[in-house]
C-alpha cells in the first residue's frame, strides 16, 4: 500500500499542469511540531491517516531523541526570505538564479515566562527539525529510506518584546528551513480529514518537581506541576498506588508505593546508601492513566536522598 504523502499521479518529473486536484495549497503556518533528527515516520505507519495519527501522537511521550514537542499556535509570520541571487553574461541573460533558505519571523502565542524559557532551550541545537503545519496538512521531508522527517532548521527564539498600552507583549521565533527547496522540491505533505483540530489532539509534557526525604529503611516523596505548582501525587493518587502501577523508578526499578497519603508517596524496604527516585517514562506513565498522548503526559526530575543515614 502507498504511503498517504505518496502521490503518484503528481510526480511526473516533466511537470505537467493539468492536475490541481491532487494537490495541498500553502496557506499560512498555524502551528510547529519540532523534533530532534532521530524522529521518522516509517512507510508502514502512513498507509492511512489513523495509523499515521496515532504514531505522531504516541511520538510527544517518546524518550528525548525521538520525542516531538507541540507548537499549538502561532499568532503571524512575516517573511524575512532573502531574494534570490542571480547571475548574468555578459550580455545581459541570467545564467543562474540561487535561491536562498527560507527565513521567518513567527510570533508565538504568549503562553508566559516558564514557557518560553523552556522553548528558548532549543536555540542553536543543530541537530533540530521541524513540522510546518497548515491549514489543510502537515509538511515534512522524505529521505532515502522512504522515512518522513521534520526539515533541517536554524531555531533562536528572540528576548522577549514587552508591551505598552498600545501593544501587546509579543515572542518572536527567528525560524530557517535550511534547504532552499524545504517548500518546493521537497516538500511532502499529509493531509488532514475533515474535522481534524490539531490543538485537540497535540499536547506536550508537563515537568514535575520530585522532592524526596531518605528515613532509615524509606523514603518519601512529594511532587508539583511547574508553573501551575498542582499537587501532583495527589490528583493522580488512584493511579499511582494501583497495584503494580510501577510509576516511579526507585534506583532504576519500576516501583509502586507502599502507601499516599496527604500528597506523600512512601516507599519502604530500601538498603541503606544512596537512593533516587523519579517518574516512570512518559509512555509508561499514560499506559497506567497518568497523562496520554492526546492530552500530553508528565516527566520528572531525578531525586537522590541518603537512606538510613546518621
């Protein structure tokens, strides 16, 4: 079976013009997905939107290297591309035309402080890529192995522009799709269905702050939810201490606790020395009904404490 970015019909390499029905338009950019290089789509997980969806989905609960991390709205872009440079003869003919990368200035929806202090952490990571996503499809790259990708991009999110009475606080994204042809030649894209709402079925990962205290076999655990500072361990206390939820990992081990209480997991039976505990990985964790791929899911620091000492 083809794959849904495959379209034969349209692919003649003598452009013919005479078949606009197959084809997706450029409208404008309403939102990112961003990923590191190690994240591809297989040819097997886009022989139809749902299989494709559900890949895409499960991807912004994947370890670091192929995780993709939602932009849901970008407010304007304004094209700061580079003309073309072209060489002419001697008498006057162009000879060659070089087309430039293409260059944006994308204001991103104001969703506060911590938030763009995290996106900010992307800024001169060469190894990033990115989504377009449009009106009516997602646009990537497909390389050799017939795997679709993100596009290779340069990525610095600007200082923050504060507002006046006149205006509004605005975060400026300074975006470079590297290859000139990223929305020519080589553009694939993927349609949406109808009634598809990206906000709807994209979320990202929310951190967790893990505080933890050793006792003399034990040791105790209370967590929140950065920026909004919720009681973690308690809005999803029913699923933490299920039998064999194995949501933490104690020194490395999927645990479950022994009791919660009051905002306070207790793990008990530890050997005395060094302890860390953390949450289990984000997939895990939305398996057991912490989080979910639609939804988005949790991911915490690495909490070490002394048990059992003086």
């Amino acid at each position: 079976m083809a794959a849904i970015d495959s379209v034969p019909s349209c692919a003649q390499s003598w452009g013919n013009t005479g078949q606009p029905s197959c084809d997706y338009k450029i409208e404008k950019l309403n939102h990112l997905l961003v990923s590191f290089d190690g994240f591809k789509v297989p040819a097997e997980s886009r022989a139809d939107w749902a299989t494709f969806l559900a890949y895409m989905q499960a991807a912004t609960l994947n370890n670091i290297s192929t995780r993709l991390f939602p932009i849901k709205k970008v407010m304007a872009v304004e094209n700061a591309t580079e003309a073309p440079a072209k060489m002419t003869s001697g008498y006057g003919y162009t000879t060659k035309v070089t087309e430039r990368p293409h260059q944006f200035n994308i204001e991103l929806e104001n969703l506060g402080i911590g938030f763009f202090k995290r996106l900010r952490r992307f800024n001169g990571n060469k190894k990033l890529r990115v989504f377009w996503v449009d009106d009516t499809f997602i646009g990537g790259k497909v390389n050799s192995d017939d795997e679709f990708m993100g596009m290779e991009c340069s990525w610095h999110l600007n200082q923050v522009l504060p507002g006046n009475k006149e205006d509004y606080t605005k975060y400026i994204l300074q975006l470079e799709l590297t290859d000139p042809g990223a929305l020519t030649d080589n553009l694939v894209p993927i349609g949406f269905p109808d009634g598809f709402d990206f906000e709807v079925e994209f979320s990202g990962i929310t951190d967790v702050t893990l505080t933890a205290t050793g006792g003399s076999t034990s040791l105790t655990v209370t967590g929140v939810t950065s920026i909004a500072k919720e009681d973690f361990i308690s809005l999803y206390e029913t699923e933490l201490k299920a039998a064999s939820s194995n949501c933490f990992l104690i020194n490395g081990v999927p645990t479950t606790p022994a009791t919660i209480a009051n905002g306070v997991a207790s793990f008990t039976g530890l050997v005395p020395g060094a302890n860390s505990v953390q949450l289990n990985t984000p997939s895990a964790l939305a398996a057991k009904g912490v989080g979910s791929d639609t939804a988005g899911g949790y991911e915490s620091n690495i909490e070490t404490v002394t048990v059992g000492g003086a």
